[in-house]
C-alpha cells in the first residue's frame, strides 16, 4: 500500500494549515452577519478554496514526498542488470500505455510492493521495493509494473485529487457549522466566534475526515480492480494473477507507513471500509472471472 496514504495524510496537513492562517488572520469574518448568523455561500466558497487547495498542493508535492519518505533511489545509470531490465520494461509499458517514460526508483523493503505517483501522467515516479525484486520472478514483477503504469495512464491521481479536493470542502464546510452551532446554541456566544467555534471545528474536522476517507478508500478499491486488469493486458493475465499469488504467500509481510498506504500493489494494513485494497482473493476471482 502507498500512495493515496502519502496523499491523505498530506491533504489533512495541509487543509489544516490554511485553515488555521485564514483563522489567524480574520478571514472567516465574513462567515458571521451580524454576528449571529453564518454566511453559507461566503462559508462554501471559503471551504472550497481550502479543500481544493490542500489537495492541489499534496498532488504537486506527490513525487518529492513518495521520494523522501520512501527512500527511493532512482536509477540515473543502471548497476546491474536487474535494474537495468527494470527500466526496459517500464519503458516498454508506458510506451504502450501511451505515455511518457517515468523516473523509475528502487526503495529498501523486504515486502515486495511497488507505487507510482506525479502530477503528471507524463512526468510520473515508479519505484518498486527491493524485496519485490528478490522474491518475485520477472514475469511476476512485470505484471506489477503494468499495474502501475496503468494507475498513471489511467490518471488515477488527477481523479483523486479531485474527489479529495470535494470531500475535503464538505469537511471544512461541516465543521464550520457544527463548530457555529456549539458557539451559538451551547457556549451561548452571540457575537464573533468563540472557543466553542474553534473547538467544534476542529473536532468537526477530525471527525468529518475520518468519514470522507471512507468514500476516498472505496474509490480506491474500486480504481484497483481496473489497475489489475491494465496490468494484465500490459503483461498477460497469468503474469498478473500469479503476481497477486505471490503476494498472498509473503510470509510476515510488513506493512507499509500508513502515509504511503494506498497506490502501491499490496494493500496490507486497513480493513473493511477504511481498506484502500480489495482483498487479495477478491481481485485474484476477479481476474479469473474476466472482470
């Protein structure tokens, strides 16, 4: 599991941040008339400018991140020649996904698992573990390749940011009320905002993003069904499915940090509505079945 856990995590930070300066410097006073009542169309557009701006900015932060937290290592001059076979066939994958090449890195992880992240399609990152090369054959870690690669030629981060940058307005807008209401019905505030505004707004967020993720990790689900079978096409079906094979039969695997939890081609780790992966079974009949 990687990316999308990379992305919600810096989404949250984010979204947090700007709403804390716009706190600061007294721009959510619009939101108040007469100091009793909130402006609804001023408060939507404030929480858009947040949401939409937390997740613009995890996007085009995504590479530096997914490099910097991973430890990724990108290969300028292959070493060996498992490196360099990586790069042949990320090439030849994403000239047939269509798309431009991307860096392609290797990070330190004894569980095999790979992601790919950018802004980009064109400009994309690919970095699979070391223990993905040791244990995997070459046609197993192929398949995995192609199950990347179509995550970047399919644009799944673009579509992300997108529904993220949604769910996050409706979490800022939410909170906003929930924090008003406490301030006006039980602090009795009439005027301004109070400690019962702040408060329930934080809280209203926290709550509220735990929610919204559960609409962002079906998404997820769903998008990995579609990466498996890009996968499959890009390197054959029986290359794929003998890829989620061999996942199942890692022993102990380790568990990925939960900001990198979601984009990667195991997903160990959340279960049931907060899961960002099918279970492994789940694709494996899924593939079977020619879904």
């Amino acid at each position: 599991m990687l990316r999308i856990g990379l992305f919600l995590a810096t989404n949250f930070a984010i979204m947090l941040l700007i709403s804390i300066i716009f706190q600061v410097l007294g721009l959510e006073g619009i939101l108040a008339e007469n100091g009793v009542d909130l402006d609804l169309s001023a408060l939507l557009v404030l929480s858009g400018v947040i949401g939409f701006g937390g997740s613009i900015i995890s996007l085009l932060m995504s590479k530096w991140l997914a490099k910097r937290s991973m430890g990724v290592q990108i290969i300028e001059t292959p070493k060996n020649q498992t490196e360099q076979w990586l790069l042949d066939i990320v090439k030849q994958q994403s000239q047939q996904a269509g798309i431009g090449m991307p860096e392609v890195g290797i990070f330190d992880s004894p569980s095999p698992n790979a992601f790919a992240t950018g802004a980009n399609k064109n400009k994309a990152l690919v970095a699979v573990s070391s223990g993905l090369l040791q244990q995997m054959t070459r046609d197993e870690a192929e398949a995995v390749v192609g199950h990347e690669i179509t995550h970047v030629s399919n644009g799944d981060m673009i579509t992300l940011t997108l529904i993220q940058g949604v769910v996050n307005t409706f979490v800022i807008f939410f909170s906003r009320i929930l924090g008003h209401f406490i301030d006006r019905v039980i602090f009795k505030n009439e005027r301004g905002f109070g400690i019962g505004y702040y408060v329930g707004s934080i809280v209203g967020q926290i709550v509220f993003s735990l929610l919204a993720n559960i609409i962002v990790a079906w998404f997820s689900r769903r998008r990995e069904f579609k990466a498996d079978a890009g996968g499959a096409a890009l390197a054959g079906r029986s290359k794929m499915i003998n890829a989620l094979h061999r996942l199942q039969q890692a022993h102990d695997p380790q568990p990925l940090p939960n900001e990198m939890a979601a984009f990667g081609i195991s997903g160990a780790g959340l279960k049931e509505l907060f899961s960002t992966h099918p279970p492994l079974e789940v694709r494996i009949k899924a593939l079977e079945s020619g879904m």
